[in-house]
C-alpha cells in the first residue's frame, strides 16, 4: 500500500498518521500538546506501532486502518464510511460532522452562511445540514442514531470596522439551531474564539479533532 | 448585472488593466517606503468556485489585510487582500522601526498601515489612469491561514454567486520579504468599468 492513514490508540492517547509509502507523513495527537516532538513525532510507542504496523509485524497497540480521506471545499459537503473526513482554513466557517456509529456512515459539511437557501445551495447552514442529513439516510444510515459535532465561526480579525465580517457567531448559531430543529444530538461544539481552524472527523472512534491553525489539537 | 462565470476576453484584460495599474503604484509607494527595490510578479486573473479557493492561497499563516472598496454612491465594489506571510511581516516592520522586536500591537497597526498605504496607491491609480473611483475603508487585521481570514468577505460575495473572480500578484523585494496582492471586485465594479470603456 502506497499511502494508508492509521488511527492508534492506547490508554494514554490516540493518534492518525497519515502515510505515504509506508513513511509517517503527518499526524493529529491527541498528546501534541503535552509532548515535546510536538508534530515532528521522532519517536514513541505510537509510533513505533505504526512502523511497525506498516512493516507487517503486530503490535499490541489498537490499530486500525482508514479507507483515505474526503476533504470539503466552502459550501460543500462530503459523505464517507471509514474515512478521515476533513475541512480546513476554517475562519468564520463552521465544520459539521453528522455521524450514525451503528452503520459507520458519515459526514462533513464547510458552511458559510447562516440561514436556509431557496434553491437548495449547500453554502447555507440550515440547507447544508439537511441534504447531508437525507443523503445519509439515503445511503442507509439510521435516523435516529444520527449525531452531531460541530466547529468554527470564528472572528480572526483583532482590527475590524466591517461589520459583515462578524458572521462567524450567526453562523455557529444558525448550525445550532437547525441541529434542535431537526432533533439531532450535538454531541460536541467548539466555535467562537479569534483563533482559524482545520476541523477533521475520525470515524474509527467517532471523534473530532480540531487543530487550530496557531498549533493547538483537541479531540472531541 | 455582469455575469462573473461568463466574463468576456476584454472585461478579463480590462479587470487585469485595473488591477496591473494599481498593483504597479502600490509597489512604488513600497519601494519609498522600504527604501528598496520591490519587484512585481506578472498579475493572473482567475474565475473560480468558491469552493475551490483554499487552493488558490499560500497554505503559510499570513498577516491579512482586508480593505473594502466603495463608489461614489457607496456601491461596494469589491476587496482588497494583502497577505504578509509572518516572517516578511515581521521584516517590514521591523526594517521600517529599525527594531528587532515589536510589541505586538505596534506591529499589528504598522502592518495595517502599510495595508493602508497599499491600498491607497492601489485606488490613486485607479481614479487616474482608469477614471474609476475607488475609496478604501479603514483596513482589518487578522493573522491567520488566508482562507480564515477571507472567509467571511468570501461569505458576503456567496450571496450572489458561487463564483469568484480573483485578481492575484506578489511584491517582492531583494532579502525574504514577500507580499501577495489579491482583489475580489463585486460585480457592480465590473459593470462600471464597462461603462467607461463604452464612453472612450
């Protein structure tokens, strides 16, 4: 296999690497913050699990290979199973994740703009939400096991006298609104903030990282 | 209203004019005011889906500097965006101080203000050479990856179109400093520019 992404977890923590021909390329660590590679990874029991994963040998660490990545542009949204879904450079942009665990479907949806289209344009919170919602459904999720995560809507800008570009608030508001509406749990939320985002979905544990474009990594 | 997604050649080459012209001022105005040479890249104009933008910017954390342009009715007519990739920005204001080190506000505002004296130059050209009236507001600050810092402006003009019409070049000048230069006019600009050229 040329490139395959893992997802590792141990007691302590849990990580994705993404590799090509069988090198560690990239990771999101749910201890970068604590450790002292921070995001070069030089070595630890992770990556050693991972090495030697790629290797062909077992390791007693909890492995688990992703079927690639989807990545959605602004105003689009994607649907995968088992797969690393992603949305980056999140500003005032909100990532939401809709995920039924039961079946492994899910998906991730880059908002702009708050409120409901007219003709059906996925750039609009309420619109994009529910297309992804039926076309989840459609491809045989369950209603009613279908949750939410969500992150974004920041205000970058520390000097501001536009008003149009505080529109990250109504965003996350909009997005909240419509998950109520629909009766879809949230089960996680990061928005606000001054700092841009890259929001990614893990379906191997059903968790959301976010890594903050000046460093920081939560997994919620 | 013109239609972003089926610009003609001329309104294209007129667009690259405008942009061409301001963008060549803006670089001498840097010059002065670094007191170095400041080289201009050839300008490129694209038409793209939103969508697609975050591949159209340098994927580096940049000090961004948003100013909005009006006309004279108070149309808005489109954005200015300059990006100062940190290390440059740090370089600027720095050379311009001659410090080493700045507080940090010090250094938001002096990267605001050469926004600001970028920008000016930029809508000096325009109203000169090309009779259109341009007028900058106050300029936005915000460090961040370009597509956080844009999005919301990027939000605005989604309202309209799913396309969007992207004016980009860099300044650069001998030692590591680098500034990109993009414009996203609003369609209302590219109509006026129409009527003028339909007067010569």
């Amino acid at each position: 296999m040329s490139s395959s992404i893992l997802f590792v977890s141990n007691e302590r923590g849990k990580v994705i690497f993404l590799t090509s021909r069988d090198v560690l390329v990239k990771s999101f660590c749910s201890l970068s913050n604590t450790c002292s590679f921070q995001d070069s990874c030089r070595s630890c029991d992770m990556v050693d699990a991972a090495k030697s994963h790629l290797m062909g040998t077992r390791s007693n660490l909890n492995i688990k290979n992703l079927d690639g990545e989807l990545s959605a542009g602004i105003g689009e949204y994607k649907i995968g199973k088992n797969v690393l879904l992603k949305v980056m450079g999140l500003g005032s942009c909100i990532g939401v994740i809709l995920s039924d665990v039961s079946t492994g479907l899910c998906g991730i949806a880059h908002v702009l703009l708050p409120g409901a289209s007219n003709n059906g344009e996925t750039k609009y919170a309420e619109t994009a939400i529910e297309k992804m919602f039926e076309d989840m459904v459609k491809m045989g999720a369950r209603k009613n096991r279908i949750t939410a995560k969500f992150a974004g809507g920041a205000q970058v800008f520390k000097h501001m006298n536009l008003d149009i570009l505080k529109i990250g608030d109504r965003n996350a508001i909009s997005v909240e609104e419509t998950l109520i509406k629909r009766n879809i749990p949230i089960l996680a939320k990061d928005v606000g903030g001054e700092v841009g985002r890259n929001v990614i979905f893990n379906p191997a544990d059903g968790s959301m990282i976010v890594k903050y474009t000046k460093g920081e990594v939560l997994w919620l | 209203m013109t239609d972003l997604e089926n610009l003609s050649e001329v309104e294209l080459d007129v667009l690259k004019e405008l942009g061409n012209i301001g963008t060549g001022h803006a670089a001498t105005s840097l010059s002065k005011l670094l007191n170095k040479d400041v080289f201009l890249s050839v300008p490129k104009v694209k038409i793209g889906e939103i969508k697609n933008l975050s591949s159209e910017f340098i994927g580096e954390v940049v000090a961004g500097v948003i100013i909005a342009l009006q006309d004279l009715e108070e149309k808005r007519s489109g954005y200015l965006y300059i990006m100062f990739p940190e290390k440059s920005a740090r370089k600027i204001a720095g050379d311009l101080f001659g410090l080493e080190e700045l507080d940090e506000e010090m250094y938001a505002s002096t990267i605001m203000e050469v926004g600001n004296i970028l920008s000016s130059s930029f809508c000096d050209a325009s109203a000169d050479f090309m009779d259109i009236i341009l007028l900058p507001s106050p300029p936005n600050f915000a460090v961040d990856v370009p597509t956080a810092v844009i999005d919301s402006v990027v939000s605005q003009m989604a309202r309209k179109s799913d396309h969007i019409i992207l004016f980009e070049t860099s300044l650069s000048s001998d030692s590591d400093i680098e500034i990109y230069l993009a414009m996203l006019p609003e369609p209302c600009l590219l109509d006026d520019m129409m009527k003028i050229l339909g007067q010569l």
